[in-house]
C-alpha cells in the first residue's frame, strides 16, 4: 500500500471527523462546519466572555462569529448582555437551553477523543499531539506571512 501525504491524511482524518459530528450537529439545530458547536463548548468552558475573546478562542472571524451568535441566541442557546466592564460590547452568555446543548457537546467531544485515539498508547497520543501542533504552527506561520505580501 501506498504511503499517503501528509495532505491525504488530514483531509481523510477530517472527513471522517464529519461523519462522526454532522448528524449530532444537524439534529441539535446547528450548522455543521460553522464553528457552532465550538462556541457553546468554550462558553461551557467560561461563560460570560466577550464576542471578541470568544472569537479568539474558537479562531473563527469577527463577522462568522457575529453570525453564529445571531443563528445561536435565535436558537434560545445564548444571550448577549451588556458587559459592565466596557459599555460597547456585550458579554455572551449560555442560557439553560444552551448549557444543556453544550453538556451534549461535551460528551460527543470526549467520545471522539475516545474514539479516536483507541488502541494507540498515550505516548503516540503525546507525540501526536506535539507534531500535529507543530504543524499547525507551520500552517499558520506560512498563512500569516502570506498574507503580508
């Protein structure tokens, strides 16, 4: 067997991602690849965080985020509310609704990590993780610097 590309893997690991998390996703309302699901697990994480902080953490733009608030909080999962600390942004909150979404969310995260990393030892899942990251770094150092020019 041929050995595949760094390329082939990821896109053959990412499709098999979706496969897993696109029917959870459609079935809870949300649009799958949209980053919405993101957003209700770091606010599970910390709540109560600006649009701005939650967009840096889940590394989705100002103007998706935007959308994806409106689409959540249409959805009953999310609020904005005025944000004591700065008079023009607001503090996105879960509501019952939404903490309850992202408990689910929760656990089908686990349960692909789980899934994922079956019969590997976690010194392959170290190593695993620091390349990949590695990677990452790479990816978005090229993307960055791309973008300069």
């Amino acid at each position: 067997m041929k050995k595949q590309s760094i390329r082939e893997l990821m896109v053959r690991g990412e499709k098999a991602r979706k496969q897993i998390f696109f029917p959870l996703l459609s079935d809870l309302g949300l649009t799958p690849g949209q980053g919405q699901a993101k957003i209700l697990y770091h606010l599970q994480q910390e709540d109560r965080i600006t649009q701005k902080e939650l967009a840096d953490r889940c590394r989705i733009d100002a103007a998706a985020m935007s959308r994806n608030i409106d689409k959540l909080e249409g959805l009953g999962l999310l609020v904005r509310e005025n944000n004591p600390d700065c008079r023009r942004s607001f503090s996105i909150c879960l509501t019952d609704k939404g903490y309850k979404e992202a408990r689910q969310i929760s656990k089908v995260f686990d349960q692909f990590e789980e899934i994922a990393s079956e019969g590997i030892s976690q010194g392959d899942i170290e190593v695993f993780y620091r390349v990949m990251e590695n990677m990452c770094i790479n990816l978005e150092r090229y993307n960055d610097r791309d973008g300069e020019e």
